[in-house]
C-alpha cells in the first residue's frame, strides 16, 4: 500500500537472528519521545496530548525520531525469516497475468481508453486502441517523470473527450495526490498548453462538441492561510483544451454561488445531449444536491440554474436520459428506492416510484441508451437489473457470470450508447472487464487478460452471521483452503473498514493468496457503519453510534475463536484509513484478544483530526468537537487518547505515508510514542513510515508488494507461525 524506503545496511548487518533476539534492547536503545503534555478542557473533560509536539513533523527532533524508528521497523521486517519468500510469491501470483488493466472508458466509434500496467511494469501507464482487438497507443507514461524527478508518479484519473481526440489526464508525484491537470493530443500524443494545477479531485467533463472541459479546482492557499482551509472555497472551472492557466474561468464555487457550503464541492457534468447538471458534495456523505441548466446559456454566461434537488432528499445516485432523471433515495427507505421524473420541475417529494424499497440494497444507477441498469446487493453479493424506458417496464435480471461484485460509475455506460461496460469480481475470481449489450449477453472484453492464478479452486468462502453484543447480526466472509481444519490452530487475519457507508464486497486479491498459502485464514467483516443492509446500517456506526463498529469487530473476533478457527494467540486485525479507529479501538477495548494489529494510514487521533485540513470535510460522518455530542463521539473513537499506561497491548505494526494529505502521518507517529510508553506486555510496536508515499493511491506495484509482504510477514512472525521466527 506504500512504498519502501531505500535499503538500509543498518541492522540487517548483525544478522537475521541477531536483529529479531535483541529487539527488546534494540528498541530501548531507539530515541524515546519526550513527554510534552498539552492538556485541553472540553465541556468539563480534560484531554491530554503528551505527544503535541509531534504534529510538527518536520522539526529536527521529531523527524529524527521518526527517521530512526521507521529505519529500525523496516530493518526488522525485512530480517523476518520467511518475509522474502512472501514477497516472491506475491510477485510471482501478480506477475502471472500479461497485464492488470482497470478503469475502462468506452466511446462511440468503438474507443477505449484504459490505464495499463504490464508484469514486468511498475506503475500504470495510460493507452487507447479502436476496438477490442485493435492495436494499442500508449498515451502517457508517469514513469517518464518518475525519471526526470527522482520520485515516483502517478495516473490520478483521466477523462477522453466524446471524439477520442483529446483526454485530460491528472498526474501527481509521491502519493501527494495533488494532480495538475494535462490536455493530451491522442493523434500526435503531444501535450496541448500547460499543465494547470490544484485539480486534485478530477470531476473533468467535456462539452459534446469537445470545446470545453470542466474540472474541480482547490482554491489557492495564500501565505498565512490556516490549513484547515485547504479543502474549502473550491470550485468547478472551464477551459479551452490546451489553454493558458490564466485563462481557466470558474463557474461555481462554494461558499458564493447557489448557496452552496463553503466546505462543500462542486462539479460540472455535460451530458450527450448538451443538458448540464452541477452537483455539490460534501467529499464523504452518500447524498448530493444538484441543479441544472443547459450548455448553450452556461455558454452565454446566463446559466440560471434550476434546482434538481436538495441534500434533504437524501439522494445518492441520479442518471440522466434525455429529459428525465433517474435517482436513487435513502428518505423513507433505509435500504433504497428508485425515482423518476421529467427534469424540469423535478420534485424528489412528487416523483415517481419505479422501484420500491425492498429486503434488496440498491446501490447504483448507469443510463445506456437502450435502459436504466441498476446495481443491486444481496448481502454483500451484487445483481444488475435493466430497466426498459417504456411506460410500465418492470426491472429484470441481467444474469452474471460470476456471483460476486461491481461497481456501476459514471464512465459504466453513456446515454447516447448502448449497454455498458462491467467490472466483476469474486473472492476466488479476479477481476474481468465484461461487455453488457441491450439483449442481456454478458461477454469478456478480454481487455484484462486472464492469468492462471485467477480461479483457484482449493479457496472457499464461509458466509456466516455473527450476533453482536446488543443483538444485531453483523455478516462476515471466511476465506480458507478447503479442508481447513477447525482445530482453534489456524494464524487468522481480521479485516474491516466500517466507515462511510463503505460494504467490504467480494474481492479478489493476489497478496491475499500468499496468506492463504502461508497456511492463514482471512475474515472479512462488515460491522456497523458499512451499508451492507442499507442506510440505518451505517447510521448506526458513526459519530455517536460509532462504538457499535468496533464492537460488531469484537464479536466477530470472538466468533473466530468460539468456533475454533483460531485462537487470541493466532488471531491478527488489519483496517487502513477511517478503519483504523475500527481496529485501533478493538485492541484498546480488547488488548487480550489479539496477537497482533495492524492499522494502515489509520485515523488514530480523532480529537484532533478537525485541525487538519481534511478533517474540515469528514465531520459529517465522524463529528465536531465544537459541540458536546460531537466532541463526546470523536473522543470515543480516539485510540491514541484511549490508551492505558502498563496495559498488556498485543504487538501493533503502524504502517503510514508521510506525504498522506487525507490523514496526518502524526496520527501515527503520536499513536506509536503513545503505545510505546504504555504497552508492559514486551511485544514490538514497530512504526513503518515511508516518505516517497501517502496514503496509498497510486503506488508503484513494488511499493504495494514491499509493504503487504512486511505486513503479513509482521503477522505471521506475532502468531507464532514457526517458518517465521528467528533461529534461537
């Protein structure tokens, strides 16, 4: 997930068996953080921060600190007996398939446009062929930069323009995700004008006619300006392909147009047809507020825009065919229901119900021209229905080849085209690129080839339902060799997220095979605060609500060891991002439950997470500490504040890119100091940091390969895996 640091000579000079026995001294021989406590009162509560200092992590005391313990955690990992072997074997599953391709975009004329990246390739490059079986152009190549700078690029997204003759593309260095945008001439491959920055998010779309393309921009930070503003004031702007940066002109920008939040974020959508639709988020709830105008006055300057509808009617998908609009709701119907109406004068309140709400998820929508396709889950298992646009149509069952998961987005389908195009995955089979055409066939595209790791048949998946400790049935997925023997003997590895309505579905994992191999077990949960059974499903896991996440965990790590899968001693948990106060708040509350954890780019810190510039945008779903409610939950979900001086705390791997922009890498290194003085029980805390990285999106293949075999490796060395422990 992130990169590696150079090789370091340090450590590993001693000798494998030297390193892992002398880890005790060699970690009290590390630079120890001084106390500095900056204690704050809320609403009565008095909350101390012994680590303050840390959030500057640039200052010479600090950063060698960090400098010396990430030295010493990547040292260690790479000295773990059976940690290479991991690392081939991951190598080996990826490296079977030709290439790994992903985000498809289909155009009239038979066009694709799709990111690629070879096995012998480190980074994905962009590329264009006309028809399925056409040569193939390459467009872009980020390792080009990653030549000339020294630090590795990549492809943050891209957007064709309708006659494939020009793509935007947005590209940034070293996991900062701060795009600039580009204008790439397909024909000559030459890139049109200068790249235009702060377009961190993308949002591009062109005018039909590929006169103009609208994009999201960030505001530009001033010197002085508070950092809490980085993610404020943004706006949806337009351009001439090719134009001067001076020349982008903005359309909306939040906090002075149409009344939209200062915080929120606004974005252009063109359709086919020239309508225009303008969408505001706020960057972490499901539902969006929308108007609408027309190309031609957006052009003259006069767009008058009409509201759609509002964040109160709760809508969280919409598609549009000519002039009707189609939107997916939450009001009234936790688990979803489909509308429709004419655009103009569309009332979400007055709309029509093509499909109530039912015991089914309804998940997403796409408009091809010949029908509506709709993404349905069953359990954590989804369907695709279509829709016929005729008056009185009943939605019908696209059969899929494999019984697994999708994701229907904006690039699936266009309304001047028919059928779309599908990316399906099982947790036994890799992901394929399938073609949907307008009388239901279901064909492979054969745009990602097939390896022969991608179907493995000694893997099964136990479904099961796991009664928590208020009742609720929280599901989980076993993955597992067949014939595993449920003796409690079995090193088993917990995963979840847990966070923004986000549903673990089935996926396929080359890294996961490796586990597997090594003799493990891997569960996936999705606790509250997933949507896996709609929306009251992730109402009941955030802000407030929030302690049921990790303890819907806790129980489903119990369940693990009551039926004999593992046992405490065996038994690791793993959550990256918003699912690091999932596993971070489960080892605090549960210490004894656990052999190891791992929390990835984890949100550790959530009292203070609204001093950064992200955590402004994620106050709707975890709280603010302005109010007592708010400031009630964030320090409920708060690890590093909920850690207990001289508890037994089970071994924990900090994993974290310095060049993060969504969480802090303090939270980490604050989290780390902060268990490093309390734990008595003398397992490592180890704190792996890299500083070429961030928090994870778009990493180079060896970045993401080096930190899984660390990781797993980490495990299996904690579960007293015996071809992982150091020679005595």
């Amino acid at each position: 997930m992130t990169l590696h640091l150079p090789r370091r000579a340090l450590l590993l000079a001693a000798g494998l068996a030297s390193v892992l026995m002398s880890l005790a001294h060699a970690q009290t021989a590390l630079p120890v953080a001084p106390v500095r406590n900056v204690p704050e009162t809320f609403f009565g509560t008095v909350v101390d921060d012994p680590y303050r200092d840390f959030e500057d992590a640039k200052a010479p005391a600090v950063a060698a600190w960090m400098k010396a313990h990430s030295d010493h955690a990547h040292a260690t990992l790479r000295a773990i007996p059976g940690r290479d072997a991991l690392r081939a074997a991951i190598e080996k599953y990826d490296s079977a398939a030709a290439a790994r391709v992903v985000s498809v975009v289909r155009l009239t004329g038979d066009l694709y446009f799709y990111e690629r990246r070879g096995a012998s390739e480190d980074q994905f490059k962009l590329y264009m062929r006309r028809g399925l079986s056409g040569p193939e152009k390459l467009l872009f190549d980020p390792e080009t930069l990653k030549q000339a700078t020294g630090k590795p690029h990549a492809i943050n997204y891209f957007a064709p323009s309708p006659d494939g003759s020009k793509v935007a593309v947005g590209v940034s260095a070293a996991g900062s995700e701060e795009a600039a945008l580009r204008v790439i001439d397909t024909e000559t491959g030459q890139q049109l004008g200068e790249e235009i920055s702060r377009a961190q998010f993308g949002g591009v779309s062109w005018a039909p006619d590929g006169r103009e393309l609208y994009f999201h921009r960030m505001q530009a930070l001033t010197p002085g300006m508070p950092a809490t503003q980085k993610y404020q004031a943004s706006s949806a702007v337009v351009m001439a392909p090719g134009a001067a940066e001076k020349d982008v002109r903005t359309v909306l920008t939040a906090g002075k147009d149409l009344r939209v939040p200062v915080t929120e974020f606004p974005s252009i959508d063109v359709q086919p047809d020239g309508r225009v639709i303008a969408v505001v988020f706020d960057g972490v709830s499901p539902d969006f507020a929308a108007w609408h105008t027309t190309l031609a006055a957006l052009r003259a300057g006069k767009p008058a825009w009409k509201p759609l509808f509002s964040r109160a009617d709760r809508v969280t998908s919409m598609a549009v065919k000519g002039d009707r609009v189609y939107a997916l709701t939450f009001k009234g119907a936790s688990r979803y229901k489909l509308l429709s109406g004419r655009l103009n004068g569309f009332k979400a309140s007055r709309a029509k119900v093509l499909v109530p709400e039912s015991p089914r998820v309804l998940a997403g929508l796409a408009a091809a021209s010949d029908g509506l396709y709709i993404e349905v889950r069953e359990g954590n298992v989804k369907k695709l229905l279509r829709l016929d646009y005729r008056e009185g149509a009943q939605p019908r069952e696209v059969p899929l080849p494999v019984v697994g998961a999708f994701s229907l987005s904006g690039t699936s389908a266009r309304a001047d085209m028919p059928g779309l195009l599908l990316d399906l995955q099982g947790w036994n089979r890799a992901r394929q690129i399938y073609a949907v055409t307008a009388d239901g066939k279901v064909a492979n595209t054969g745009l990602q080839p097939a390896g022969p790791f991608d179907a493995p048949e000694d893997i099964e998946a136990t479904e099961v339902m796991v009664r928590s400790h208020d009742g609720a049935m929280v599901p989980m997925s076993i993955l597992h060799k067949r014939g595993t023997r449920l003796d409690g003997n079995n090193p088993t590895l917990l995963y979840g997220y847990a966070s923004y309505g986000i549903t673990e579905e089935p996926f396929f994992s080359i890294g996961r095979l490796a586990w597997l191999d090594a003799g493990g077990v891997f569960a996936v949960a999705n606790p509250r605060g997933s949507s896996v059974f709609g929306r009251q499903w992730h109402e009941d896991g955030r802000q407030a609500t929030k302690p049921n996440t990790w303890r819907d965990f806790i129980a489903c790590a119990e369940w693990l060891v009551t039926n004999k899968w593992t046992v405490p001693s065996r038994l690791g948990i793993w959550g990256g991002s918003a699912g690091g106060i999932l596993v971070g708040r489960a080892m605090t509350e549960r210490p004894d439950l656990f052999a190891a954890v791992v929390p990835s780019v984890g949100a550790l810190d959530m009292v203070r997470a609204e001093t950064t510039p992200n955590g402004i945008p994620n106050i709707p779903e975890f709280g603010t500490r302005a109010n007592e409610r708010g400031f009630r939950a964030l320090l409920a979900m708060s690890t590093y504040h909920q850690i207990k001086d001289g508890t037994k705390y089970p071994a924990v791997l900090l994993v974290h890119g310095v060049n993060d922009p969504r969480v802090e890498v303090w939270t980490t290194t604050k989290t780390a100091a902060r268990l490093m003085a309390a734990s008595n029980s003398g397992k490592p805390v180890l704190m792996r940091l890299d500083y070429e990285s961030g928090h994870g999106i778009g990493n180079t293949k060896s970045q993401t390969f080096d930190e899984r075999a660390d990781i797993f490796a980490f495990l299996l060395w904690q579960m007293g895996v015996p071809s992982f422990q150091p020679a005595k």
